[in-house]
C-alpha cells in the first residue's frame, strides 16, 4: 500500500502505469524540475480522483504549496 495521510489501497503497479506516462511526457518535452517526482504526482492525482481531497488538504500531505497541487 502506497503511504499518503489519507492512506490509498493503490498497488505500485497502478501507480506505475500512471507515473511512467508522465515521466516519458517530461522527457518530451524536456521539462524542467518539478516540485513533485512523476511518482508523487501521479499519486497526488490518484488521491484526489479516489478521495476528492480539497487542493488544501494535498498540499499540506505533500509538502507544497495549494497552486502547486
């Protein structure tokens, strides 16, 4: 189980499928560094599809700041 406040029943593997297309998009792109790893954001994500966290909340448990979530 992957570790956020709000604990997520994700597999890796879920969090992989998402993480993996992000990490290839940043590479395309050749975006500079994030805030967040493509990991952490795709499990930002996940945590506010699932839960439907407020941008306050998934900024406080992520570490950043509400613009950036």
């Amino acid at each position: 189980m992957l570790s956020y406040p709000a604990a997520n029943p994700l597999s890796t593997r879920t969090l992989s499928r998402l993480a993996d297309p992000l990490r290839g998009r940043r590479a395309e792109q050749r975006s500079r560094w994030r805030r967040l790893h493509a990991a952490d954001q795709a499990l930002l994500v996940l945590a506010h599809l699932r839960n439907g966290d407020t941008h306050a909340r998934l900024a406080s448990g992520f570490g950043i700041g509400t613009t950036t979530a």
